[in-house]
C-alpha cells in the first residue's frame, strides 16, 4: 500500500534553467544556468490547485496537464507515496520554448518537489531518469539536476520493451566560465526543429562532431581558450539555420568576432561561453535588434527546502 503523506507538508524548489548541445555535444553536453524557477508545493486536504506567475502565465494549463503536475505524480508514484490533494504555486523565470531548459526544469521541479514531499526516497539517478523520461533525452534535466556541466546518455533497450535508462554525470566547470543568452521573442517548437535533421551523416561530419565533443569536456573543465573550437559542430546546427535565420545570423556574427557561441538546445536563443564579458556594443546591437540579453553564471543543483504547516 502507498504512504500517505501528511496534510500541510510543503516543500519550495528552486530549479535552474539550462543550455543543451553546446554546440557538438547534441542531445548529449549539458550546461545549468543561473535563471531561476521556483516551484511551492503543499498538501492539501483534497484537489488540485496551480498558480503561475511569470513566464508562461496565462498560457500553460492549470490542471492535472501542467507538466509539474504531471512530474509531481509520476515521481509519487515511484516514491510508493500518495497525497490527497495539492497546491502550487510557480515563480517562472526560464524563458519558455527558447532553449534554455525550461520544459525540463518544470520536470525536474516535480520530480524534486515529490521527492522532498516523501522524505527523499529517491537517489539522484532516480531523479535523473523520472525527469529525463518527460523528453526523452537527459541534456537539459541532468544540468537542472546535478548542476554545473554534465556529459549524458541513453541505453535503449533491444529488446523495445525493457525501460529506456537516462544517465548523466557531472563535470567540474573552470570558474573563469561565464554565459550569455541572446533570446530572441519567438519559441520554437523542439519537434519542429528536429523534422529538418537529416536521418543519416557522413562519417567525415560524425568524425568531426566527435572530435569537437571531446575537446569541449577539456574547454569546459580546465582550457577555456578552446571554448571557440570547442562549439563548432556539424550534426544539427548547420541544418537549422534555414527555420531559425535570426539565430543562425547572429551564431556567425559572435563566431565571426572570436566569440564562441551556438545554438542553444532546439533554439532559438543562441549561448555564448566566454570567460570575459561581451563587448558592451554587441550586447547593444542585439538590445536594439529585439534580443533579450541575459548575462549568467554556471549554476548548482536543484534545491530542495521542506517543512511543514
């Protein structure tokens, strides 16, 4: 029989945003950032009850399809937990559908709301794998998990019945390293980014992207310098810069001045890594062309705070 957990224990859960790919490292190289949701939840004598301010207010569902929701369900579950009811309420921050984390944030948010709510049954592969499961890859929610950068992957079974296993493991991130995110004020659908990838690469292009995946590990941990050979790829970016050609504009502009930028997950944000500042003129080129500039840092691990009412 599932536990039921106890009216009036509330958990808040701040979960950072993320940049995926990093250029060659596709579906793969994983970077946490530090834009913020924070998710509050309690339980509640009976229903379901969801507020959202910020990004995606009045515009995601309120009921048992919000993907918090959802998460926050399938991780009671396998915590072998039960609540009658729930109330939440979520700070949103992460620009959504831009490529920067925030579907696989909402996920990890309720994985790690669940998780807090029962006690912290759950180890952090578990939580890797419930919020992964919700994309099918776990780029983006192994970085809002485990912060810092992470190296993934997927073991698919054979036999197409076993379970699809997500796994991750953390990188440490030279401390020089810093992010800059040029956002662009249209989203872009992952699935209809993905329809323009060819099914089949040349060995030439997947020798290309492998080498370039290895060097980014070292850039990332310890050679900042190679950041800029480091994000160069040919799987998925070249393929994309006819349905994003304002990314794709602005990917060769910084490349082309030394910075080492690229597209950040599906899109349409383009990331920059550095361990200086943009020149203030470019950020104020991209502010009069309608970009929204955030300048980060390399952030943690989700936090979990409980108690109880």
């Amino acid at each position: 029989m599932p536990i039921e957990l106890n009216v009036g224990r509330k958990v808040t859960v701040t979960v950072p945003g993320s940049s995926a790919n990093l250029g060659p490292g596709f579906d793969t190289l994983g970077l946490a950032l530090s834009v913020y949701d924070t998710v509050e939840v309690e339980i509640v004598p009976a229903g379901l009850e969801v507020e959202v301010f910020g990004e995606g207010q009045g515009e995601v569902p309120l009921d048992g399809s919000h993907l918090v929701v959802k998460a926050i369900r399938s991780a009671l579950k396998a915590a072998d937990a039960e609540v009658p009811g729930l109330r939440l309420v979520c700070h949103n921050n992460i620009p959504q559908s831009r490529g920067l984390g925030s579907s696989a944030a909402a996920a990890v948010a309720g994985v790690a709301a669940a998780n807090g709510l029962a006690g912290f049954p759950l180890t952090v592969d578990q939580v890797v794998q419930l919020a992964s499961a919700f994309e099918g890859h776990p780029d983006n929610a192994s970085a809002s998990v485990l912060g810092g950068a992470v190296v993934s992957w997927t073991d698919v079974p054979v036999d197409g019945k076993s379970q699809t296993i997500y796994r991750a493991v953390p990188l440490t991130v030279h401390a020089d390293i810093r992010a800059t995110a040029f956002v662009p004020d249209f989203h872009a659908s992952t699935e209809a980014v993905r329809r323009v990838l060819p099914s089949d690469v040349t060995h030439v292009d997947a020798r290309f992207n492998v080498s370039r995946c290895a060097v980014m590990t070292v850039a990332l941990q310890s050679r900042p310098d190679l950041l800029w050979e480091g994000t160069r790829d040919r799987l998925h970016q070249p393929y994309r810069a006819d349905v994003l050609p304002v990314t794709a504009e602005w990917v060769n502009r910084l490349r082309n001045r030394g910075y080492a930028a690229y597209l950040s997950g599906a899109g349409p944000t383009v990331m920059v890594l550095s361990t200086e500042p943009v020149s203030g003129k470019i950020l104020e080129d991209a502010r009069e062309s309608g970009l929204r500039v955030l300048e980060l840092k390399v952030a943690g691990p989700v936090r979990v705070e409980v108690s109880q009412t």
